[in-house]
C-alpha cells in the first residue's frame, strides 16, 4: 500500500540501549550464549547512554535534509568522549555528564562499566565479530597527565602513542590503525595535523553478522522504492518467508531478523498509516522503544522484502553535542581539561565520525570511527511486511540491551 512519502535519510547509530528484546527461539545445535550479568551500575550507565544515543539520534535526523544516506554510531561517539571526559573538570566535566545523561555516577562506575560492556559485547558470539578498539595519540613533545593516559589504557584498553606531529608520515600512522581496526571499511579520519592540535582520542568499531536464516540470492529480484510522494525508484529486494518477530500499532510496523545464534540482529521499523520517518523520529523515546519492542510476537510464514544497501557517511558532530549541552567544552577559553594538561588551555576543536555498512543476503558488515581532536587555543497487518519506503532499522544485542546500530533508510543505494 502506497503511503505519503517525503525524501528522507539513512541514519545509523551504534548505541547501548536499556531493554530486553524477547528472547529468540534457540537454534538446534547451538551453544547457550554466556550471560551478561550486569550490575546496577552497569545498567545505569546503559540507560545513560541510551539517552544519550537517542537524543543524538532525533538531533542528526533533524539537522540533515534531502534524500542523503547518513549514518551514525553513538557507541563511537559515546567511547571517544568517554575518554576525553577522564581529562576533563570543572564545569567542563558537569557538561560532559549532563550531555552524556552520566549524572549520579562516579567516574570510576562510568569507566569500569565501559569496560566490563565492551569485553562482554565482544566475546559474546563467536558467529558475530564485533571488534571495538580504543587508541590515544598526542604530540611528542606535549606533556599529558600520566593518570589520564593510565586511566584510558586500563578501562578502554586504548593504544597510547606519542608522535611527531610535525612529520606529515604522523597522519598515515594514525589512519593506518583506522583502516586496520575496521578490516579496510574506513581508511582515512585525519586530513591533515593543525600545529595547535595536541591531542587524537580515536575510537573504531567493527561489526561483521550473518544472517541465522539468510535471504537467498536468487530470490532477490527488482521492486519499486518510494521515497516520496509520485516518485519511485527500482531497487534490488531481498525476499523470504520466514518465522520472525513482529509488531505493529497506529504508528509503525517491525520486525526482527536475528545474526549468528541470536544474540544480535537487526531491527526494522517501518513508518505506516501516513506516518513519514520525519515525523517519527520525535516518537523514538526510550519509553516508546521500550514499549515496542517488548510487544513484539512471533509472525508465522511473513513475507519479507527488504532492500539492499550499502554506503559511506562521515559528519562533524561539533554543533549537535554543543547544543545538546556541550559547548563549553569546544570554547578555546572555557573549557577545563586540566586532567590532560593543567598549564595549558585545551579545548576539544572536532568531533569527528565516519561510518561504512553493507547490507546483503548474507548478513551486514558495518564499522564505525569516531576521532575527538583536542586543541591548545592560540491498520491490521497484512501477511506481507516490504520496506518499501522510508524505514528504521536497529541492530542490537539482545542480553545487554546493547543496540550495536540502528538507523532509517531514504533511499536504498548501493555505493561503490
């Protein structure tokens, strides 16, 4: 059925989420997952950075326009200022928390809970890799707070290297370990080194799954994509019938496709009823999220038409984390990061993210770069489910909570 359709974005987000997706029926053969066993701390802070996951979310959507691809990781994002926070005080470090939703936890709940969720994330499905690194660069000849350099190496296990910032070979150093890290996905975060930057907190995320129960390519075959109203385009569609989870209400439809033995999967969430992405976006709270995905239930023989995408999105994230709180850390004057440095005036001068996913018949590679550069200042549904229109996806871990990406889907491209 056709709806109305207005030119939208793909947006995908790596984001640790507070809920349970109901767990998937065990697939025969398979070994029982190891169980996350998260402490209240822990699921405190997974709540903090769903909230602030999502806030990011509704923001990106809301800044970009046109039929663009985007895409976008929060974990990324999260991790990289993560680690910046741990050099951060003051009224600095209160902006960092508020922005980040961290209020009511110590630094040292935030850093040994990060820790423990990235060990557990990626040791947890031997079909699934999901690669997280860490990595600090600063200049050679710039003294850092050795507790700050200590403090990233033991919670996030983060790659401490001085360099020569003034031998241009510095950059391709940095952007080798990028492209090392994200199996050759992203090659390059750095253009080039400002003689004022002193500093390169860098975080890389990588993520390879399979379907458990894979489209076939043969079944694969050309269908109409409507991104807006009188326009369509030709698409390939993945199609299969399948046993899936599934949910629907006034607002949208979704469903549920699983990787390896479960414990990941990609959620897609389909606008209906004249709804548009656009107008959803406002809806994706944590308590609507919740709500719909603890209402999902299992759908026998669904018809599923999905199309395949692939591409690659980078966006300075300066002006969004400002406005949400931020600011003050990216003022040359303001900012307090004397835990890095107490006798020079630092300041964050870019956040900067890049992301790569690829989604096919087999499953969905995706990876995700976040580098924070710190300066000195000088209806019922039918028994056919086709995303073919603007739709939402989310691919999520399902013990933790932890949403891995998530994003919405324009305009279905495939990009060399």
């Amino acid at each position: 059925m056709r709806r109305t359709k207005k030119y939208t974005v793909i947006i995908t987000l790596v984001l640790v989420v507070w809920f349970i997706i109901p767990a998937c029926e065990e697939i025969p053969g398979e070994q029982e997952s190891p169980k996350i066993e998260l402490t209240q701390k822990s699921k405190m802070l997974i709540e903090a950075d769903n909230a602030f996951g999502l806030e990011l979310f509704r923001e990106i959507v809301k800044d970009e326009d046109g039929p663009s691809n985007i895409m976008v990781s929060p974990l990324s994002v999260s991790l990289a200022l993560a680690m910046t926070y741990n050099g951060s005080d003051g009224t600095t470090k209160e902006a960092m928390e508020e922005t980040l939703h961290l209020r009511g936890l110590s630094v040292e709940e935030i850093n040994s809970s990060y820790k423990y969720l990235i060990e557990a994330l990626i040791s947890l499905d031997p079909k699934v890799k999901l690669d997280i690194a860490n990595s600090i660069w600063y200049r050679n000849d710039f003294p850092v707070e050795q507790d700050f350099l200590d403090i990233n190496k033991e919670y996030f296990s983060a790659e401490v290297n001085p360099l020569d910032f003034t031998n241009p070979a510095s950059v391709d150093i940095i952007n080798d370990w990028v492209a090392n890290n994200t199996n050759e996905k992203i090659t390059k975060i750095i253009e080039l080194i400002n003689p004022l930057d002193i500093m390169y907190l860098i975080n890389a995320i990588y993520f390879k799954g399979t379907w458990t129960y894979q489209f076939e390519e043969e079944n694969t075959t050309e269908l109409p994509f409507y991104p807006q109203e009188g326009v369509s385009i030709e698409v390939p569609f993945m199609v299969m019938e399948a046993d899936v989870l599934f949910f629907s209400n006034d607002m949208i439809e979704a469903i549920e496709l699983t990787y390896g033995r479960g414990d990941y999967s990609m959620i897609i969430i389909l606008p209906q009823n004249e709804e548009t992405t656009s107008g959803l976006i406002d809806q994706f709270s944590p308590e609507n999220l919740e709500t719909w995905i603890n209402g999902f239930y299992l759908r026998e023989g669904l018809t599923v038409q999905l199309p395949k995408f692939r591409f690659e999105y980078e966006k300075t994230l300066n002006e969004i984390l400002s406005s949400m709180g931020m600011a003050v850390a990216f003022s040359e004057w303001e900012a307090d990061f004397s835990k890095i440095n107490p006798d020079v005036q630092l300041y964050i001068s870019s956040v900067k993210h890049k992301t790569y996913i690829d989604v096919n018949e087999e499953g969905t590679e995706a990876a995700a770069v976040t580098s924070v550069t710190v300066g000195a200042t000088s209806v019922g549904p039918s028994n056919i489910f086709s995303a073919n229109r603007p739709f939402f996806f989310l691919i999520r871990e399902s013990q933790s909570g932890s949403i891995i990406f998530s994003g919405k889907v324009g305009i279905p491209v495939i990009e060399n």
